[in-house]
C-alpha cells in the first residue's frame, strides 16, 4: 500500500514536472529564444556584438520583430552568438550578455552593447558599458554567472552550430519555414522582411 | 577562330544568365527582394520592381545570348549589367557591411570570392563585346567583297 502511495505521488509530481517544463512561463525563462517552440516560422539570429552591420540589424530590425512577430506567438526568434574572430571584444561582450540573461537582463544589456558599440569597440571596457544597465546587486552577481565555464561552453556551441549551419559572416539570420532553411546574410530593413515573413507566417 | 571564341563566350555568360535567373526564381521573389535590400542603395519600392523583374531579364538574356541573336547588342547589355553588379558590389564590399551577394539564390555573403567570379564575367562579356564586333566587321567586309567580285563577273 504504502509503496502504491509513493508510485501515485512520484507520478504527481513528474506530471506537475512536465507541465511547469512545457508551459509559457517555463519557455520564456530566457529571453535569447522568443515565441513558442511550436511555431511554424522560426529564425536563428548569427550575430556578434562588436560588428556594426549586427548593430543596424539589430535597431533597425530585430527589436520590431522581435515584438511583432515573436511576442506575438507568430514565430519562434533565436539570438546565437557568433563572435568574429577579428572582434577582439566580441567575445567577452557574449559572455557578459549570456550572463545577463540568467538574470533576466538580456534585453538591456544587448541593447545597451549595440547603442555603446562605437565606444567600447575602441576602449575594450565592455564591463562599463553592462553596468550603466544593472543595479550593483545585479552587477556583483553578474560577475559571479560570468565565471561559469557553461556560459563559455554554450557560445562555443553556438559557433558550433553556425559554422555547421554555414554562417560565413555576421548577421546571418536562418529563417526555417517548412523544414526548409533560408539563410539571409546581411541587414535587411523591417518593412521588406516583415513583407517577407508575412506572407510565410500565414493569417 | 573569332566565330568559335565568340560562340563560346556567349555560351558560357548565356548558361550564367540563365542559371542566375533559374536560383531566383525558384524560390519566393520576397528572399531575392531581402538580398538586394541588404546593399542599402534603393528605396523600398525599386527594392521589389528590381526583385520582381530582374530574374526574367536575366532569363531572357541568357536564352538569346545562347542563341546568338543580335549579338552585336545584346552583348552590350550583357556587359553593361555585369559592369553594374560589379560596381555595386565593389562599393558595398570597400563599404564593410554585411551583405548578401544575391547573385545565384541567397545566403552567399559579398566576399572576395563574389567579386573575382563577377570581374571575370565582366571581363569575357567585354571580350565577347569586341568579338561580336569583329565578327560583324569581318562578315561586312566578306559580304562587300562578294559583291564586288560578283559586280567584276558581271
């Protein structure tokens, strides 16, 4: 008896388990990776932080979609990092954001990257740049996250995944519809790609 | 031996003609429209003229150039929109940002690659420009020297 007690309640908790993993406010723990994994549309953004084509990318166009498209259940929306090697500051400004991102602080920080780009591209001091949007709480345990080797292990990974997805230059956004990969290099502005995602997204 | 340069030339920029316009239009006009978009010189509304109708030029082009009509012309067209691609596509890569070549389907990267492959097009359509020339001026002359043998016989 006692044994079927514990079956039932172990098999309550995996179901509550299950249900927490899959529901929104579980897929939505970070912010890199917006909209339901289930849409038909779904894009992996290559970009790197130090390059000035992913800056104009990313303000002229990403935020727009990210807010239109993915917010809105319409797509799925990836952010990978894919620092270039001749960006001597690229990589150190991934680890920072991936960081800002267990804290719930992706958004400010990326954006805070890309608008300061000019700046610290020249000086290097990518942590002034990440701190101007944390609060010194936040910065103390951001400086912790940063340590992890994971987060270094997962922008590898993402390197990783574009080259085998044949990234050659940053930003490339792999739009996946159908099954079907289209790579789309370069910056492209809202008005045409939402024309474009418009017509594959469907009513 | 300039008949069979010329025909293989415009064979060659023919096959290229059309090949570019077939990886174009198999695919929605809206992914080509992205490509030129990413070189930043149009206003949205030539952006979607452009990707709306160059891929049927193109088509067009390449089937005439294959078979060798108006010649004399069309080589001219031919090269005067490969000088055009090629200019553009040196601004936009001395430029620095990040563009889609856009030149055979997308996802290809402006690159050094982009450009020789482009040079050299542009190269044998201005050879074929003076071939077709040449040849024009050859079968002139071939044609006015038989007429004026056949004014002699006469």
């Amino acid at each position: 008896m006692t044994v079927m007690r514990i079956r039932s309640f172990a098999l309550v908790v995996l179901v509550l388990a299950l249900g927490v993993a899959g529901s929104p406010a579980a897929q939505t723990k970070t912010t890199r990776a917006v909209g339901p994994v289930t849409a038909a549309v779904r894009i992996d953004l290559f970009s790197d932080f130090q390059c000035p084509a992913c800056k104009a990318l990313h303000e002229q166009t990403i935020k727009r979609v990210k807010e239109e498209f993915a917010q809105t259940g319409k797509i799925r929306l990836v952010h990978h990092d894919f620092p270039l090697p001749q960006h001597k500051y690229a990589r150190p400004a991934a680890i920072l954001a991936a960081a800002a991102d267990r804290l719930g602080k992706y958004d400010a920080v990326a954006d805070a990257l890309f608008h300061q780009q000019e700046s610290w591209g020249q000086s290097g001091n990518v942590d002034a740049v990440v701190d101007s949007v944390l609060t010194p709480e936040e910065r103390k345990k951001l400086r912790e996250i940063a340590k992890d080797p994971a987060i270094l292990a997962n922008i590898e990974r993402d390197v990783q995944l574009g080259e085998r997805m044949k990234v050659g230059s940053t930003p490339t956004m792999i739009v996946t519809h159908d099954g079907k990969p289209n790579p789309i290099v370069g910056v492209v502005s809202y008005p045409v790609f939402s024309k474009y995602l418009n017509t594959i997204v469907g009513p | 031996m300039i008949r069979r340069a010329a025909l293989a030339l415009r064979v060659l920029l023919g096959a290229v003609f059309i090949y570019a316009a077939y990886t174009k239009l198999r695919q929605s006009w809206l992914l080509f429209a992205l490509s030129i978009d990413s070189y930043q010189l149009l206003p949205e509304w030539a952006v979607f003229t452009l990707a709306r109708t160059l891929p049927a030029l193109e088509l067009v082009l390449g089937v005439l150039l294959v078979a060798g009509v108006w010649l004399r012309y069309l080589s001219v067209v031919a090269a005067a929109i490969l000088a055009l691609f090629f200019s553009v596509m040196i601004v936009s890569y001395f430029r620095g940002a990040g563009i889609d070549c856009g030149c055979f389907g997308v996802g290809e990267p402006l690159s050094l690659k982009t450009l020789v492959r482009d040079g050299v097009l542009l190269l044998a359509a201005l050879t074929l420009v003076l071939l077709a020339r040449a040849r024009s001026l050859t079968t002139k002359a071939r044609h006015e020297g038989e007429a004026l043998e056949a004014r002699r016989d006469y």
